[in-house]
C-alpha cells in the first residue's frame, strides 16, 4: 500500500471519530482529573491514544516528513511535559538549529544547477544559430568558414559547429557517466556520498544537542528535513 492511500484510509475512516463517545473523551482533562475517570473512561482514551500514535509512527517511518515532525513534537511533550504550544516553540528551536549552516553546505548543489541550466540553455544556439556560431567560432576556435551556400539553414549551420562542438559534449557526457559510475561503486560498498553524509552528520549534531529526546526520532525527523531552505 502506498503512502498516500495508507494516509487516505486512515483519514477517511476516522473522519467522524468526533461521533465515537470515547473519542470525546480527551475533553476529560478539561472537566477533571484522568485519575478521578472511570476504568472504562481510562481504557477507552489510552486505547484511542494507542491508535492515534501508531499510526503517527507508521506514517512517519514510510518517511512522511509531516509524520515526523509530528512524532518529534509529541516526544517533546512528554519528555518536557509541556503543553503542545510550548512544544511547538521548542520544535521550532530544533528545527532552526537543524538548518544552520545550509545554505552553505548546498552552495555547491545550487552552482550546479545553474552551470548545468546555463548549459543546456546556451549549447542550442551555439550548434545552430548562425551568428553565435560565427563569433564564437571567431573568439575562441578560428575554423576555416565554408561558403555561404553551405549555412543556409541551421541545420548546416549545426554540421559546421559540430566539428569543434562534438568533442566538448562528448568529453562532458562521458565525464558525467564516469561520475555516476562511481557514485553507484560507491554507494554499492555502503559508503555515503556527500548528500547522504551531511544529512548523517547532521542529525549526529542535532543528537548531541538534544540528548533529552529520542535518538532515533530526531535523526528521522532530521534526516528528512528538506534541504531547501
């Protein structure tokens, strides 16, 4: 069963639970003491507190980030009993203590893909259009020039430009394929490329700081942590 349509069928089947008596019961606290309830009334909530959780750690472990800051939240609430407002500031701290330094870290990731987007974008004038072609070819490669009858369409004119541009693309495209050869030789011995390594050391930095809390759901919710910022 997919993420989605496991989330969809626990939604949909307990989107009515407001009409279920006991699942009215977490106004108790509100009109006395969980102590001074009923056996049945205890039951009844720790079951449907029992349920509530599971699913919150079922869809957090399919790796709902959602899920995971939810569960992290909770942790909070009973390792700190604090209310959830107070929990959400705490989980607010550890959430900005998770993305410090990332917008350094992705620098790399972000000048990727811009040389690779400039790339893309400026090698189809620079095979075709006739005028970039020819002060390119001027600037930087000095070719003989054919007869204007052999650059009249931009396809002849790509047939021309192809002589110096083949073995650029062609040196760029094995390159990368070289690249990711070895990140999967990599990956294949158990060793962490970059991406996979920052997220580890991160969550070990976030564990360090908050030894208070779970372990391992500070690293979920860490490792999940979008790298956007």
């Amino acid at each position: 069963m997919s993420l989605n349509v496991f989330k969809q069928s626990f939604f949909l089947n307990t989107k009515n639970l407001s009409k279920v008596p006991f699942c009215q019961l977490a106004r108790v606290r509100k009109m006395t003491s969980y102590e001074k309830a009923s056996e049945d009334v205890r039951v009844s909530l720790m079951l449907y507190l029992f349920t509530l959780f599971k699913v919150i750690f079922t869809v957090a472990a399919l790796g709902d980030h959602e899920a995971q800051k939810e569960r992290l939240v909770r942790e909070i609430m009973a390792v700190d009993k604090v209310e959830r407002i107070h929990a959400k500031t705490r989980f607010e701290e550890i959430k900005n203590e998770n993305r410090k330094g990332l917008f350094s870290a992705m620098l790399p990731y972000r000048i990727g893909i811009l040389l690779s987007s400039g790339s893309a974008l400026l090698s189809i004038p620079l095979i075709f259009h006739e005028e970039t072609v020819m002060y390119f070819n001027h600037h930087f490669v000095t070719a003989d020039i054919p007869e204007p009858k052999d650059l009249e369409t931009c396809l002849e004119v790509g047939s021309f430009s192809w002589n110096w541009m083949e073995p650029v693309l062609g040196t760029v495209s094995f390159a990368l394929l070289c690249l990711q050869f070895a990140r999967n030789q990599i990956r294949n011995i158990g060793a962490k490329p970059f991406t996979s390594w920052f997220k580890h050391r991160r969550s070990k930095k976030l564990i360090s700081q908050f030894p208070q809390y779970d372990k391992f759901i500070l690293r979920s919710f860490s490792e999940g942590d979008p790298l956007s910022v």
